[in-house]
C-alpha cells in the first residue's frame, strides 16, 4: 500500500470516527509513517492521521511520534484561533460593524471535532466602507498590528499572540465566471447576532467550490479542500439542487461533478478512474497551495506561450497592476510610474531570488507538459 493510499485512509477514518483497518494498519511500519508524515504535513493534515493512529499499539518511531505532536498542535491552534475570532467578533459588534466569518472558521463544525479543521489564519469579511473603522478598532482596542496595505481584497493584521487576520472587504477571485456571484455575498448572509452573520450553507458551498476551482487554476489546491467539500455532504448540510443552480451559473458544475469523483475515490471506496488518477497527482504533489512550477505552466499555457508570459510579467498589464498599487484605481495616470516602480521592486526588493526562480520555472518548462495541464483543466471545467 502506497503512502499516499495509507494516508488517505486514515484521514477517512479521523473524518468518520472510523477504526483503521488491518490492512493499513500492517501498512503503517516506521518507513511508511515517515512519507505519510512528510506528506499530511505538505497538507497540513498531519494531526489527522495522528489521531487516528493514536488507539493503536504500533512500533514507536519518530514518524509516530511527530504525528501525535500534530495533533496536540492542532488543539492548540484552534483554541488560538478561537481565542481570538471571538475577540475580534465581540469589537466588531461594539463597533456596530456588520461582519462574516468565512472559511476554517465556519467549516470546522462540520468535521467530527472542530480542531481537525486546520487554518493557518483567520478569515473574515466586513463591507470595504468599513474597513478603515475595523482596522482603527482593531489596532486600538486589540492591540493588533498592520502594514495599512490594501490588497486585491483584504487587509492584513497580526494579534500580538502572532495569529494572522485576513479582513477581508470581497471575496472575489479574479474570475470572471465565479466573481459574478460571489459579489453578491452579502445578499446570501444570514444574521446569526445584530451585526454578525453567517452564509446559508448552500452559498458557503458554493464559495468553497469557486475558492477550490480558484486554486486548481493557480497551480493546486491540496486535499483539505476535498476533505471539507465530503464533510459537508456527509452532514446533508446543503441542498443539492440549490448549489448546482449557482455552479451553472458560473460555469463550474463540471468542475463539481470532477471533485465529487475524485472524493467517491479517496473517501468512498469507489474504482478510480483516468481523470481521478490526474486528479490525485495534481492535487497530491502540490500540497495545500499547490506548487509554483504547476502555476507557471498553467498561466504561461493561457497566455499564449512562454515570450508572451514573460512579456507579461515585466509589462504588467494596467488590469493586473492595479490589484497591487491600490492608488491606481483613483489614479489610472498613474500606470507608468508604478510599473517603474514595481521593476524597482523586483530588481532591488527582497523579490529578486523569486523573480529569478520563476523566470528560470518559465524557460525550463516543456511545451508538451504545458498542453498536457491545459487538457487537464479542460477536462475537469476549467
């Protein structure tokens, strides 16, 4: 049994409270668990599989070991995060700030024990003319800290205890198929308090699956995003239809009926398939994020080829640029001197190593490897 299959069956049975079988069980020697490790921790879901292991009397090895330090860390981190969604909640309420948790922070609910949904931050959306209200509350009554950097669609903020807030303003993706409906959110929000709410279950499936197709098109989107999409159908949280009309209208149900083939795999016993099978390797090899070299091949493929790419990237284009410079959106004059100063950036800027890597990513990559992961997309709605 390959460590990839060991580890998904013990994400099935941490998910369902399932015992782990003989099979992998005899599966699971010290060589085994130390490629299982590497690759839950590429997902951050190695507190899973050391959940899961844990009832079981298996040879002590530094892979075990590392795997039950997983979970005791993921019990910490969300009593962390916890901690402080309900700080920034209650200031938000005080402050009369209508406000949205999203992602980790509502998904949670789903699993089994809401630690085993992991995050590395917290996510959370406000109306934008509120955001500069939001930050001062923040920064003055919780002490949080910010570079006042306005990004394509939120703001960052730091907790003195170190948890990262993404305040978001949009939830849009830079898609134009899904960014449609997604900037309707707040019209799918439900009043869980006087100013906070919640998204209807069929919306928040929604946003997970625009969100997941987001990520496959930049390069990945690892297995927790599968792992939340069977959660959910596992606790008949949305209906059915009511998600299908919404993916239609955007143009992603194919992509939909791809990921629900691919769980029916991994987590339902189902024979795989040849798009299962690229799926999974896509997926698995890119980790939570997905890789920078898969990203690169998709946008170089879409562009038109790598001179086009490249051309590109060093002459942004006024539509792309202004995500990064918010000062362009008022001040579209503006474009020549901020493209000066993004080459500025990348030449003396911490950006240089990254940019070098990437053009170096761009150079080596194969055509044929290229057309490959274009059909791939196209196969799966994207």
């Amino acid at each position: 049994m390959t460590p990839e299959k060991i580890l998904l069956s013990l994400l099935r049975a941490a998910a369902c409270k399932e015992a782990v079988s003989d099979a992998v069980k005899e599966a699971c020697t010290p060589e085994a668990l130390e490629r299982v490790y590497t690759l839950a921790k590429a997902h951050d879901l190695a507190h899973m599989p050391g959940q899961a292991l844990a009832p079981l009397d298996l040879q002590a090895s530094a892979a075990l070991e590392d795997l039950s330090c997983a979970t005791f860390t993921a019990v910490q981190r969300y009593v962390q995060l916890e901690y402080e969604l309900k700080r920034i909640c209650d200031i938000f309420e005080k402050q009369q700030i209508p406000h949205i948790p999203l992602k980790g922070a509502v998904i949670r609910k789903f699993y089994p024990e809401p630690w085993m949904r992991t995050s590395c931050d917290l996510d959370i959306l406000i109306r934008e003319e509120d955001l500069e209200r939001a930050a001062q509350a923040l920064i003055r009554e919780l002490s949080y800290t910010t570079d006042h950097k306005k990004k394509y669609h939120d703001m960052w903020f730091f907790a003195p205890s170190g948890v990262h807030l993404e305040l978001h303003f949009s939830i849009l993706e830079t898609m134009e198929n899904i960014d449609r409906l997604l900037g309707r959110v707040w019209e799918f929000a439900v009043p869980e308090t006087r100013y906070r709410y919640a998204l209807d279950n069929d919306f928040l499936a929604f946003h997970l699956m625009a969100h997941m197709a987001y990520h496959f098109t930049g390069g990945g989107s690892g297995i927790r995003s599968a792992l939340d999409i069977f959660l959910l159908r596992r606790c008949n949280a949305y209906d059915e239809e009511t998600l299908r009309k919404y993916l239609k209208q955007c143009n992603i149900e194919k992509f939909y009926d791809a990921v629900l083939a691919l769980i029916a795999v991994w987590f339902e016993g189902e024979a795989p398939t040849p798009l299962t099978e690229k799926m999974e390797q896509f997926l698995l090899a890119g980790g939570t994020y997905g890789t920078k070299k898969q990203r690169i091949i998709i946008k170089q493929h879409r562009k038109g080829g790598k001179l086009k790419y490249l051309l590109n990237r060093v002459f942004m284009p006024y539509r792309e640029l202004k995500y990064r410079y918010r000062a362009l959106e008022k001040c579209p004059i503006l474009y020549p001197v901020m493209l000066l100063w993004r080459w500025f950036q990348l030449l003396f800027g911490k950006r240089l190593k990254r940019s070098v890597r990437e053009a170096q990513l761009t150079l080596r990559a194969d055509k044929a490897q290229s057309e490959e992961t274009e059909n791939f997309l196209r196969q799966i709605g994207l």
